[in-house]
C-alpha cells in the first residue's frame, strides 16, 4: 500500500539501489534489469552503478495491482 508519507518522500529524489528494489518487489535481479532496459523502471547511472527512482517502483507496483 503507498501511504501519504511514502509518496512525498519519493518525490524528493530517493534513490534506490538494485538489491533495494528486489528486496521491495521480490523480483529476482535479472528481472530488475529487464524492467529498466525496456523503460518500464527508470534508472540512473551513478559511475558504474544503477539507481531507480521510489516513484518509478511506486508507479509499477500500482499499475501491477491493478491489472
């Protein structure tokens, strides 16, 4: 469920790591890269490492619920 709270906290830029959002969704990490590479979850490189948006995992996670 996405409270009030969470929903303001991602809006100012939290940034989650890979491991973060595996731990959040229970996907595995092939999928996670999967989801980015086709825009489904939007990520930003920081040197060699990837970061994805709170608001872009708040966004599949309610679109998920829904279908």
């Amino acid at each position: 469920m996405v409270t009030e709270e969470s929903k303001s906290h991602s809006r100012f830029g939290e940034l989650l790591t890979v491991n973060e959002v595996m731990d959040i969704t229970k996907l595995g990490r092939t999928t996670v890269y999967r989801l980015m590479d086709a825009g489904k979850i939007h990520s930003i490189r920081i040197g060699t490492s990837r970061r994805i948006t709170g608001e872009s995992i708040e966004k599949l996670l309610t679109e998920s619920s829904v279908e």
